[in-house]
C-alpha cells in the first residue's frame, strides 16, 4: 500500500467506528477540498452510499459559487443535506465588515454559533427536498451526539493537538489538557449523556495529500480553487471579506499538486491568506474551544 | 503515482523524560531539514517579540498557549519534515508522567522512536518507564540520544555511562535499540551532520540514521484476520447486497475462500470484493479497509474475527493472561465489571487476579498488590463474559492487544500472552450448580411420568414485540386448558421483580438478563413446569447460554415469522400470515411431535 491508500484505509476506518458508535450523527462539509475529500471517502466507506446527514453552515458570506456547487452535489450524490445558520447576527448585521465587530467575533457569531446551534437542534435547520430542489424547514430538531469534521493536523497548532475522536462537554468546550488516550485503532466511543464528539478522519492528511488524492480520484472539486483567468485562484475556502486569493495560474488539479509539491507554495503555509488567524495570538485556539471547526 | 512523488511516509515519536530537550529536538530538526512553512516561523518569532521572549526551537512545537504558559508539552504535537529518502511525521510526546496517556498516544501512531536522556541528568524515572512502555506498544525500532552534551563538555565518559547503564536496563524488557547517538540539540550537533566537537564518536548523525529505520513490513504471509467493523445493507438504489466490512490486519484473501468467524464458528465463502468506484477485485490484502459479500448470508454481529479455514485459528475463550499498562484515575480492581474492545469485539470483562504488578521505572515487582493503579503495569487474569476471539500478542500482534474502558474512558491497555481454560463459564457454572444441587426425593423422570410433560423452556422469538406477546400468553391458556402445567413469563416481568434497580436496559444488562431467564427456567423446570417466555431476537451465544442454564431440561426456540437470517438455530418457524390460533395449534402439534406430553419414556 502506498500512502495515500494508507491515509485512505485509516479514514474509511474511523468513518465506519463513527457510524457503528453513533446514532445521531452528522458530517460538517464546508464544500472545501478537505471536508470534500471526506464526503468521497465516506461513499468509499459505505460503497457508494452516504448514510450520514451533511450539515453546512452558511455564513452568507460565502463565494456564491460554493453554494452552488454544494447544492448540484448534494443533488447528484443523493446526499441527506442540512444547513444552519445565525439569523439573529445576519438580519441585524452584527457581522464584519459591515457591523462594529472584529473578524473573531464574526466568526464567532456566523460560524461557532451557528454550529452549536445547528448541532445542538436549538435553531432551525434546513432539509434539502430531493423533488423540489429547495431547502424545508427541517423537522427532526434532535442534537447531532457526533459530528465528523475535516480537520488535518498539519493546518495549524491547535489543530495538530487533536484526537481522532475528541469529547466535547455539554458547552462544546475542548479540553486541551485533558484528552482521551488512543491506540491501537481504539478510540473513545463510550461517552455520557450530553457530551458530544468530534471525530477527525483526515487528521493525517495533509494539503499535499488532499490534492494527491483529488488528483488520483478524480474529485470534482469547485472551481474557485483553480486560477479562472485572472491569475489568481483560492488555495483555502472561507468567507470573502476574510479570505484573499493566492496568485497562482494553476488551472488543473496536476498543477495545483506540483505547485505544492515543488512549486511556490511548498514552504507556505495553507492558511496564510485567513485573515482571522492572525488576529489570535494562540492560531485558532481561542476560536476553537468555543466550537470552531 | 508518479516517480518523482516523495510521499513514502514514516511516523517517528520522540519520548523522554521532562525538560530532556525533545521539543528542542524537534525544532532543531524542522529548522535544519528546512522543512518549516514560512508562515508559522514567522508568526512564532512575531509572538515571541510581541512577549518579549527570546526565540526558541522548542517554541515551534508549543503552538498552544496552555503549553507556554506551564513551559511543558501537555499534549501530542505533530511536526512534518522531510529528508532526501521520506517524509517524517514528527510526534512530540510528553515526559511529564502526568501524561503519560498521551504520551502513549503519541507512541502508538509510531514506527519508530528516539528517546532522548540528558546527558547531565543520566537515566530518569522515565526514561525507563517511557522505554518499557514502547516495548509493550510494539514499537520495535529504537535510537537513543544522549542529549545536552554540551553541558558536560562534550565529555566520552559521561556518555558511555549512561549507554552502559541504559543498554542494560533494556536487555532487561527485551529491547535491543538500533543505537546511541550523542547529541546537542540545542547546538545542531551530530543533528544534521556529523559534530566536530565529537570525534570519539564514530557513527552517524541523527539524519542519516532515522533514514536507516526500515518501513514496518506488511503482514501478508501471516494468517488472514478481519476483526468485523460492521454488516450494511443499504436498501437505497435498490442496493441488495449484504456487505461484511472491516479492515485487514494480517494476511491477504481471495475471492472464493472458504472462510470462518469466531467465536461463533459460522462458515461461508467469499462471493465478491466489493469497491466504489473502482474496478472488482479479487484479492484482498494487509491494511485494506474492504467489504464482502458472502455465498451463503449468515447472521453474525459486528465483532467476529473473520478468518480463512485453512489457516492458523485464533483462540477462542473467555480467561487470558495478559501485561496491563494502567492509565485510569480510579485503580483497576477485581470485581468490578469493565468493558473491552478486542479488534471489532466489544464486551464486559473483569480483572479475574493480579499476578505480579511492576513499576515500569524501576522493574521492582509487587506480588502482594491486589489492585493495579494509574500508571502500573502488571501481570493479570482477564475474563470475559462472553467468549471471545484472539491471537496471543506474540503470534499475531494487533489481535492479540485489548484495551478496558472503565467510566466511559480508555483506562489501560494490555496484551495477551496466554490463553487460560476457563472454569467460569455460564456452562461450567452451571454443570457446578447441577452438581450441587439439593435434590428432591422426587426425581425429574418421576414429576415428568406423574404431571404427565416434560418440562422445557419454550422461547419465542421474533420482531413484533406484541404479537410473541399474544401468542406466548395464547399458547399459555390453551396448554392449561389442555391440563398441563405451564406458565407464561414476559420479560418485562422479569425486570420489574428480579431487576428492580436496574435503571435502564442496554446491551451490557443483556448479558444478565438472559443469564436470569436461564436460570428461572431452570428452577420452573425442575418443578415439572413448561415456561414460556419471548424476547426479540437471541444471538447463537446467548441460545447456547441459556441452553447450558436449563439443561438437562430442554429449550425449545420458536422464530415466529421468518427472522431473517438467524432461523438455524429456530427448532420452529411459524408462519406470521396464520392467525393466533393457528399458530399456537402449530406449535402443540410440535410439542406433540417431540413427545412433550404424556412421554412414553423418559
């Protein structure tokens, strides 16, 4: 086995203990290359099928193709789609850069929020219906016990710190100090009433491997991550107030690979043009304890 | 994959005692193989200005604040660099006893390790016990680095001491490390390149040595295994096909194999390798998550070890020896019922005795201790409730490694090394209980002739819940008014009295839930009296169980309505579409068959 079937087996693997372990499960799917790896990685785990609801929080500053192409895929795939969001923040407009917020209390209000809200079942959700390709009012308002996220270790600090599967307590707090041991494929699935848990198929993959493996898969992938002419094309998925394109013309996944491989991009980090990252001495960790993906 | 694609991987972890420079180490590393992203070098030097901190390697790694607030890695870190043969994955594990979960953590994802002593503090508490711990991980390669020996001038003495004193603690847990290196990580010497402040010392530098670690090679010649993660039936699409998933440990697999699971000896044949998206197989092999569907569809659980039958079998039992590393906050103690997970199996196990307990530091044994607290490892019985299935750690060596969940958390980890006979098993509990058994003058021959029955336990099984219901009470009053001594017990009966404090059902009550049906049986049938009761659905183990508990009256297993795939062990299948009547007439005229009533002999 080369490595990517490595990294293949291990996340099918922690995908199928996710689904053995949990009854309400979700899978957040940002439609990013990461979490979209991990949408094709469960139809791998499962044989084409996808038994776990995708959650989206949709911050309304996303690029408008990202909706898009969720929705075509979401679609296609006949996947059970869900989104949320923070209606409060959005209609009175507490958010950057049009409120007098900080890009950290933005994303604190559009995306955790939204998320613990979203999970927890306290805020609407809203269903895709297959036959009328619109998005219902969602009926089942149950909380999501695991949630199975995208995160890979090598994005940045705090994230290199996480579990394969991580607890999370009744206030979605993340105790750094304080996690479960795993070995041996073993991980944490016995839990108490009202923790959650995150679970991290991709938590060894990294950039260069998400793209190695679009590559020899043949993902389909959205387009924003390609250069559409103008030299320039996103290396990392966010809301557009925040997130800059990198100048690059790579138009094909080959060339994306190379340029990460032995390119321009081999010494920089992914992340680099996030502007909320900066803003937070710890990286993300002030974010990420209050439920940040 | 294209040829000039670097992506041969290996994990290394780096373990120690505290402050023995193993984040130093790793920045070191990352610095000198050029392998840090610009960003983050920047960003650490940013923050370090901003605290008006000098800069250090060890910073790098401490990417959290908890951690440069208490000055210690409390967690597994993972750094990346690259060298002209591969790509490491770096893992910093903590010297702090404190965390010593997590430092195995950081072990376990590892091929191979280095494992650092300071040069001018000598071997340290846990320098041994992180030592023994990689041992029982079954982390087999191992470089040593004598590190800060720029604090002791760089002195030969100092070193070959500590390698003398070192070598012999592990020849003591069977560890042979691959080497020694001296070191200064701090400095960059013998890191990259070869220290010129060291020419007594006549190998490599770090580098060029960690190139040498071999990948772990792949268990294809040893027998198959497949611990089984889990059975789908996805109805979607109009999918049909029933797939038995699961990852392989060992060997390799072909379409047509006959094959075998345990513990419940169930046999089939493989039909297909099923893919997505990719081209059928017909071959399987070590370290592929894979699915199968199989020429004739059984109904096993989640948890059989699926295995070929013309290889090496596991054991299966329920009572092993087994090394126990500990890591719970509450001691492991006898009595107490604790949850395992062996491979895919899942069940309820307690600490049957302590052997001998060792501190791992200094391999001083305690043969007295009865319990096994945070941070022992001890020599130790385990049972099982359950039979379960497994290889010795020596044999095959992921399915011979358990861990015990105790209070919802991963409390310890072990590995078998032998398999014990058990005596306490339901059956051998049960064949005891018969022995001593206060007899009545009247003999079971003799209550049977007179009541003119033989006693058994009839049980019902099937899915709707209600109708076993109507028709074990239906099958109850037309038996009494056929003059025979029977009695209809519902589960839920049973729990309301024998069970009174039972908060709530789940799976690991299951186990004593049909332990207690067993033995009511047991007592309703020496008194001469059919019982009937029902219940949902009965795994191959539990019929055994209860069969084992009734004996020597008989149980009788009737599936009302096709139920799926478990019919096999069903004595009788009634038809759901027959009214309640039919159904308990069907059921007499069985009885009848098997010379329930008015029995010639006996």
């Amino acid at each position: 086995m080369n490595q990517l079937d490595k990294l293949e087996a291990q996340s099918v693997y922690l995908l199928r203990e996710a689904y053995k372990e949990f009854k309400s499960l979700c899978m957040l799917w940002s439609v990013g290359k990461d979490s979209t790896v991990m949408l094709w990685l469960t139809r791998k785990a499962f044989f084409g099928h996808v038994p776990i609801p995708l959650v989206h929080i949709d911050t309304h500053y996303k690029i408008p193709e990202m909706i898009r192409y969720r929705d075509a895929i979401a679609l296609e795939w006949k996947l059970t789609m869900i989104y949320g969001e923070n209606k409060t923040a959005l209609d009175t407009k507490q958010t950057f850069p049009d409120g007098a917020i900080d890009r950290i209390s933005c994303c604190k209000a559009l995306k955790s929020d939204a998320l613990k809200h979203t999970l927890s079942g306290t805020w609407p959700r809203y269903k895709l219906n297959h036959d009328t390709q619109k998005y219902d009012l969602d009926t089942n308002t149950a909380p999501y016990t695991g949630v199975i996220v995208g995160a890979r270790a090598d994005e940045e600090g705090s994230r290199s710190k996480e579990r394969y599967f991580s607890p999370r307590d009744k206030q979605n707090d993340w105790d750094v100090g304080d996690q479960p041991p795993e070995f041996w494929n073993q991980y944490k699935t016995d839990f108490p009433p009202g923790t959650h848990i995150r679970i991290h198929p991709l938590l060894d993959w990294t950039e260069l491997n998400i793209w190695e493996y679009i590559e020899r898969e043949n993902i389909p992938i959205t387009d924003l991550y390609f250069d559409q002419g103008e030299g320039k094309r996103y290396r990392s998925l966010g809301c557009y107030p925040c997130t800059t394109p990198v100048e690059s013309t790579a138009t094909t996944v080959t060339e994306v690979v190379n340029e990460l491989r032995t390119g321009k991009f081999a010494n920089i980090a992914e992340r680099s043009g996030r502007a909320q990252d900066k803003e937070d001495g710890g990286g993300l960790e002030t974010l990420r304890r209050e439920g940040y993906m | 994959m294209t040829p000039n694609n670097k992506t041969d991987q290996m994990n290394i972890v780096i373990v120690g005692h505290v402050d023995h420079g193993k984040s130093t180490l790793i920045g070191r590393l990352l610095a000198d193989t050029g392998s840090l992203p610009e960003g983050k070098l920047d960003q650490i030097k940013a923050m370090c200005e901003i605290n008006s901190k000098p800069f250090e390697y060890a910073f790098l790694l401490d990417a959290l604040k908890d951690e440069r607030a208490q000055g210690i890695t409390i967690d597994t870190a993972r750094s990346f660099f690259k060298t002209e043969k591969r790509h490491y994955i770096i893992i910093d594990a903590p010297g702090h006893i404190e965390f010593l979960k997590n430092m195995i953590t950081g072990a376990a994802r590892a091929e191979a390790a280095l494992l650092l002593i300071d040069a001018n503090e000598g071997v340290k508490e846990n320098s041994r016990r992180h030592g023994y711990m990689l041992s029982m991980l079954g982390i087999k390669q191992v470089i040593v680095l004598v590190n800060k020996m720029d604090l002791v001038n760089y002195d030969p003495e100092v070193y070959s001491k500590i390698v003398d004193e070192y070598t012999q603690f592990l020849a003591q847990i069977h560890v042979t490390p691959k080497t020694f290196i001296p070191i200064a990580a701090r400095e960059g010497e013998n890191i990259a390149s070869k220290s010129t402040k060291m020419p007594w010392y006549a190998g490599e530098s770090v580098l060029s040595l960690i190139d040498d670690f071999e990948k772990e090679k792949e268990k294809d010649n040893q027998p198959f295994r497949m611990p089984v993660q889990d059975i789908y039936k996805f109805t979607e699409q109009n999918d049909d096909r029933r797939i038995v998933a699961g990852t392989i440990e060992t060997g390799s697999i072909t379409v047509g194999t006959p094959i075998i699971f345990h513990p419940s000896g169930k046999k089939s044949t493989i039909k297909s390798i099923e893919v997505f998206n990719a081209a059928a197989k017909q071959k399987a092999g070590v370290g592929g998550a894979v699915g199968f569907t199989l020429t004739e569809e059984l109904y096993i659980k989640p948890g059989e070890l699926m295995c070929t039958q013309n290889e090496l079998q596991p054991k299966v039992g329920s009572k092993f020896r087994a090394n126990i590393f500990w890591l719970g906050k509450a001691p492991m103690i006898k009595d107490k019922k604790y949850k395992i997970k062996l491979g895919a199996a899942r069940g309820n196990a307690y600490l049957a005795d302590v052997v001998t307990v060792l501190d791992a530091s200094s391999l001083v044994s305690d043969t007295q201790k009865i319990k096994i607290d945070r941070n022992d490892v001890a020599e130790c019985i385990i049972e099982t409730i359950r039979p379960i299935a497994f290889d010795l750690n020596h044999d095959i060596e992921t399915l011979g490694r358990f861990v015990i969940i105790d209070d919802y958390e991963i409390a310890g980890g072990g590995i078998v090394t032998e398999k014990i006979s058990d005596e306490n098993t339901v059956e051998k509990g049960a064949e005891r209980r018969n022995f001593t058994w206060t007899k009545s003058k009247i003999s079971p021959e003799k209550r049977a002739r007179n009541m003119g029955q033989r006693p058994c336990l009839l049980l019902i099984i099937g899915k709707q819940e209600t109708e076993k219901y109507d028709l074990g009470v239906a099958l109850e009053e037309a038996l009494f008014n056929q003059g025979k001594t029977v009695y209809f017990l519902g589960i839920s009966n049973m729990l309301l009295s024998m069970n009174r404090d039972a908060r709530r059902r789940n799976t690991e009550d299951r186990d004593e839930h049909i332990r207690q049906i067993g033995e009511i049986a047991h007592i309703m049938a020496d008194a001469g009296t059919i019982m009937i009761s029902a219940i949902s659905e009965i795994e191959d183990t539990e019929a055994s169980t209860l069969k084992s508990l009734v004996n020597p009256y008989m149980v009788k297993i009737i599936a009302n309505g096709n139920t799926d795939l478990y019919d096999q062990k069903a004595d009788l299948i009634i038809d759901t579409q027959a009214s309640v009547q039919d159904r308990v007439k069907t059921i007499i005229d069985f009885l009848n068959s098997e010379e329930t009533f008015n029995p010639k002999e006996i």
